[in-house]
C-alpha cells in the first residue's frame, strides 16, 4: 500500500520504518528540514534501539523514503497516518493546534481516495473534528475522505518490538472501507495471529488515554505501596510479587522507584483529566495518581537528606537521566527532577547515562556530566540509582568503593540485593524495602 506518515518523531519514525518493512511503500513527512536531511543521511534523531539500523535498511530497499514538504509527500497515498505532537496547554488540556493543521494541509493535497489515521494520542472526539476539517477544505471530496483512529501502544526502547510484535491493533471506524484498508495494511501481522481489535472510533480513542493512565496508576499504587512498607519493615518487592502472582493484577508495571516520567505519561494523564471534566464527569483519581508520583521523588530526597544530614557542599551521583532504560528522552525524567531539587538545595551533581548525557545538560545545565560510571561516582558523598540501565546491575561494587567519599547508595529503582551491597560496605537506602545502615 502506498503510506504515508506525517511526523517524525518517536512514535511517526517507528511507524514509518515498520511500515515499510512490513512491505509498504512509505514516505515519511516533517515539516523539520534538519530532521530530514540528518534521515536522508542515515542517521535517527533520537536513541531507540535498532531503529537506525531499520531505516537505513528499508531506505536501502527503496520502501521508504522522507520529505519536508506535504505537496511532494501527500498525493497519491492512500493511507495518511498522523503522527504529530499534541504537547499539553497550561490548562493541561491536549493542544490539537498541529493535528488541525496537518488535517487541512492533508486536505489539500490528496489526490483520491483516502484515510487520514489518527497515531497521535488525542481526545474522543478528535476525528469528528478531523472529518469536518478536511471536508471544509475539500467539499469536493467529501465522499473520497475517510478517517480513522489507530492509536500506538510503543513502549521507548522496545518500540520496534511493540510495533512488530504488538499485544494487540487497535482499530476505530465509523466506514467499512476504513477498516478493509487498516486490515490489509496490517496483514502482515493479523496473518501470523496478532489481535486486531474493531471499535467505533470514539472507544478507540479513548482506550489509549486509559490504557496510559491505568499504567501510571499501577505505578503510583506501587510507590504509595513502598511509602506504607518502609514505615512497617514489610518488602515492596515481595508485595508487588505476591499482588502480581494474581492473575487478575499481574506483575508488570508494579514496582516502586522514582515514580514515571516521559513525555506520554504526564501530559496523557493531564488531558484524560481535563478531557473528563470537559465531559462533566470528576476524575478526582487521577489528580491523586499524579500527586503519588510526584512524591516518589520527594521520598528520594528524604532519604538522601537523611544519609548526609546537609545537602550544602556534598557531592552526589546520579546514575541514570533518561526516564527510562533504552531511550536517551529525558523529558520529564525523575533524575532531573531529582537533579533540580538537590542543587537549588546546594548539593553538586555529577549524572552518568549511556545515551541521555547531553540531552539532560541541555536541561539542567548546573548538571555536572561524567563518562562512566566510576568516574561520576568519584569523591561522591552518595550515589543515586535513577534509572535501571542493565549495565548498572552488573557494576562492581568493590571498585564503586573505592572511588566514592561515603559508601552510601540510595537506589531509586531497586537493583542491588542485600547481599551485593553488604559485602561491598555500603550502606544501602532502596525504595520500600528496610535500609541497611
């Protein structure tokens, strides 16, 4: 199918490249000059594994190809999928300024028949508007436009997986020829028994906003779970197993830490919020699923605070800036978060990330930058576990001692057991399990 896919980002590059390996003709559109002739180059915007592999691959196989312009990207494709940001207002409300957009410039160069589908997380409601949008640009189309919602469900750092191995599709029409086209493009994966799932297209799009924020409750249940077990001596850990032994809860998403951070979390639970209240329901649990997240961090400084009685003057390392393994995205990362707080408190801190190192500089420029973790570790007063790169669950202990001031490690994520830390001489804070001083 000839495809393509307006924005280049984490979630419209993914598309794109999966897309065409899938077999599709795709080209991929950003309004970003830069962007695009860094792609034509051979080289990804942004950190997630192996997708530069992938696009330079399927660039190689002449499936895709990218553009800056919508009048060399859109005529002639039949499928036009819409992947553009929708970055939160001050009132937290979704701002669909560049999905409007898009949709009219869409509009106006499409050349037949064809589907403009929602990637993009957005409100319910959101299509009806995009309908309405191309059919005031294009009356004379009005029977060849059709739209649809196909919302992503891509977790950073495993997105090509997610995208080629997907738990489920999702799909939203209100046309049978809608679905007829989403169910070829996606045959491929149907055919080796991936779940297709068929709604109208107001369920679709509000399954991703819950989807998001039912996630972030398990997370927030999960550090109000650390909060009660570090106050009674019970384990976090053996909690959430037992919790997750039951398969009506499973286990995922359960564990305790620095709380979730990213770009889709936040600003998706904002919008649920304020989309419900649009609606004239009350989601009152969501503002407390936020509230719970925010005090992960607090719980942090806490502990640190307490291990180095003040903060003025002492040296403190940050394992890990990006908000997740497998991404080099820090927006909105608890490490930064964490990393403000402790400097406007007079602290100094050195951070370590595999990929996020610049990229978090850029946001907390007072942030002091080192290349292993060892060499971030040295003269500190307190190392800080912030984000669970496998490569810090295998460092060696014994050496991280000997270049440290104190042996003190608060781990924000859980991935050293007693053991470990106790033969190296440290004393250990984790999240919602006994401290060993």
């Amino acid at each position: 199918m000839r495809v393509a896919v307006v924005g280049t980002g984490h979630v419209g590059l993914v598309t794109a490249s999966t897309l065409a390996y899938l077999g599709h003709d795709v080209v991929g559109l950003d309004n970003d000059p830069d962007k695009i002739r860094l792609l034509k180059a051979g080289t990804a915007p942004f950190f997630e594994p192996g997708l530069e592999e992938l696009v330079n691959e399927m660039v190689a196989a002449g499936r895709l190809t990218f553009a800056d312009t919508v009048e060399e990207a859109i005529p002639g494709r039949e499928v036009v999928f819409l992947c553009v940001g929708t970055p939160p207002r001050a009132s937290g409300e979704a701002n669909l300024v560049a999905v409007e957009t898009a949709g009219r410039q869409i509009a106006a160069n499409v050349t037949g028949r064809t589907l403009l589908v929602e990637k993009s997380t957005v409100p319910a409601g959101t299509a009806r508007r995009l309908k309405t949008t191309l059919v005031r640009e294009r009356p004379d189309l009005q029977a060849e436009l059709a739209v649809a919602s196909n919302p992503e469900f891509l977790r950073e750092g495993k997105a090509i997986e997610d995208s080629l191995e997907p738990d489920r599709i999702l799909v939203g029409a209100d046309d049978e020829w809608a679905f007829e086209m989403l169910r070829a493009l996606y045959e491929p994966l149907t055919s080796k028994g991936a779940l297709l799932i068929e709604t109208d297209i107001a369920t679709a799009e509000l399954s991703k906003h819950a989807s998001n924020a039912f996630l972030a409750l398990k997370i927030s249940y999960a550090n109000a779970l650390a909060r009660l077990c570090e106050k009674s001596g019970a384990d976090v850990l053996a909690v959430a197993d037992v919790l997750g032994s039951d398969h009506r809860i499973g286990r995922a998403f359960l564990n305790a830490g620095l709380g979730y951070g990213g770009y889709c979390f936040p600003k998706d639970i904002q919008a649920f919020e304020r989309l419900a209240v649009s609606l004239g329901y009350d989601f009152p649990l969501l503002n407390e699923v936020v509230a719970i997240n925010n005090g992960a961090v607090d719980a942090v400084v806490e502990k640190i605070t307490d291990a180095l009685w003040n903060l003025e003057d002492k040296r403190i390392t940050l394992l890990g800036l990006a908000f997740k393994p497998g991404t080099d995205d820090v927006r909105l990362a608890p490490a930064l978060v964490l990393a403000n707080r402790l400097i406007e408190r007079g602290a100094t801190c050195v951070g370590y990330d595999p990929q996020a190192g610049e990229a978090a500089v850029a946001e907390v420029p007072a942030l002091a930058l080192a290349s292993t973790p060892y060499e971030a570790a040295r003269g500190a007063h307190c190392v800080v576990v912030c984000t669970e790169w496998d490569e810090f669950k295998t460092l060696d202990l014994a050496k991280l001692k000997e270049v440290v001031e104190y042996p003190i490690i608060v781990d924000g994520r859980n991935i050293f057991d007693y053991d470990q830390v106790r033969e190296a001489g440290f004393s250990y804070y984790p999240t919602g399990r006994p401290p060993l001083v």
